[in-house]
C-alpha cells in the first residue's frame, strides 16, 4: 500500500507505529523502500551528513531539490518529506508557499517538513490550504540550534513544557498532518502523543510515540562526527565500508585486482591484425 496522509493517520486511530528514516539519494532510497519504511525525510540533515557543514543553516532550497528529487525517483509506495531549510518559509506566508512548492514540483516530495510552533502556523496554513501536505517539528529544532546554545534537550521546564503543548495542538489546528519531537523528555512526549489527534514522530522523545525516525547515517555506524544518546547503532556499516576500502586499495597495490575473472577477451586473430 501507497504510504500517504491518510495512511499516517490510519496508524495512529489503529496504534500501529510508523517508521521513517532519512536519505539523500537514489539508491539509499530504493533499498528503504525494499525494506518496507513507511516514509523517508530528506532533511536538512544533509548539511552535516551529505556536504560536510557543521550545521544546517547553510542548507538551500536547491540543495533540498537536488536531494528529493533523487531520492523520489527511487520511491513508489514510500511517503516522501522533504525539509525546507532555514529561511525558506521564515520570511512569510509567500515565500514559504513559492518554496514548498518548488519543493512539491522539482523535487518531487509527497509532503514537506518545516521547524516551529505557533509562530509559523500561518506558514503552516497557507501551504495546506494550497493543498500540499505539512508536517511539523517541535522541541530541539535544529535551525534554532544558536538561539537555543546547542544541541540541547528541551521541554523540562514547567513553561517550556507547557508551551511546547500549545505548539503541538497550534500546527495542528494550523493543518499539520503530523509532527516530529526531537529531544524532549519521554514523558512529555507521551502527553502530547495522548493529546494530539495527528501521529506524533519521535526522535530522542521515546517510545510512546506514534512512529520514530533516525538519521539512517548514524543508525548504520556510518556518521562519527556527532552520535547523539538516542541513536542505536542497528549495524556498524561503516567499520564494513573502510574494511572494504582498504581491501581494495591493498589488491590493487598488490596487483591481484582486476583478476581473470574481472577482464574482458578479444580474439587472437584480432590481435594478429594490430601488429
């Protein structure tokens, strides 16, 4: 079955727990849809994973087309999500209309991401009632990252928790078809899971979420530069990756790649004809 809107609100009225993942191109893309992942987020976290920035910020609309589009063109029945990057929606309604919508056509999503609570519930608004699909994200937002001074949990106070509850049932009254909770305590998370009528999406929020998501770089062992406490490595790809290229590289010092077995032949009377 096609994963869709409905399909993400079906999981929810029937308990089932949803799954999602990112990735940034084709062929990742092709092997999460073969596995049977319900969607794939094509985040902004391509700017730490992908292109080696030391934060999202830096991330364009652009960079967000390229990557979504290939990663749709290896999609069929996944639901597809692309983020918009900082200060593609920020800056007002149209631009945060013009933007999800080069999102939608040129890069093919099925839905957009973009981060905050009651402040861009006017952004939130007018894309859905444009008829492309939003899903929202609260808690550690990580264009936020210098207004918040880091990576850091959030809701644990009274009013923060308080104000993040507003802002869960603000995107979705605003239109939200669903809303990622990144790093907040597990309790809370629940409380707002309980409360909203949309699926919640956890990361670094706990089990009692209505789906989960991992950046699938550092669920593989493949991203060493920052592993956050929620992430379980579910393989070490990337210890396999470097065996691999090392191997590679002492078979072909050592001449023993390409073998026989790895060449192509030409007739000898062809070879006759060259000399």
């Amino acid at each position: 079955m096609k994963n869709t809107v409905r399909t993400f609100q079906m999981a929810k009225e029937k308990g089932e727990k949803l799954t999602m993942l990112t990735a940034y191109d084709y062929s990742t893309a092709r092997l999460m849809e073969e596995a049977g992942i319900n969607a794939i987020l094509v985040g902004d976290s391509l700017g730490n994973t992908m292109l080696g920035y030391e934060d999202t910020i830096s991330v364009t609309v652009e960079d967000m087309i390229h990557h979504g589009a290939a990663v749709a063109r290896g999609t069929s029945d996944t639901m597809v999500v692309i983020d918009m990057p900082f200060m593609s929606y920020q800056t007002g309604t149209r631009d945060a209309l013009i933007n999800a919508g080069r999102l939608m056509k040129e890069g093919r999503a099925g839905a957009v991401k973009l981060e905050g609570g009651a402040s861009v519930c006017p952004q939130i608004k007018a894309i859905t009632e444009a008829g492309i699909p939003v899903m929202a994200h609260l808690g550690l937002t990580p264009q936020s990252v210098n207004a918040f001074g880091g990576n850091r949990v959030q809701g644990k106070t009274e009013e923060a928790a308080k104000k993040l509850i507003e802002d869960a049932l603000a995107v979705q009254e605003a239109g939200a078809f669903a809303v990622v909770l990144e790093c907040i305590p597990e309790k809370l998370a629940k409380i707002v899971t309980e409360k909203l009528d949309i699926p919640t999406i956890g990361i670094g929020a706990g089990a009692g979420c209505d789906g989960q998501i991992l950046v699938y770089q550092d669920m593989l062992g493949m991203f060493s530069d920052y592993v956050p406490k929620f992430v379980k490595k579910f393989a070490n790809v990337g210890d396999v990756m470097k065996q691999a290229f090392k191997d590679y590289i002492s078979e072909v010092s050592a001449g023993t790649y390409p073998a026989q077995e790895h060449t192509f032949k030409i007739d000898e009377d062809v070879l006759e004809k060259l000399y």
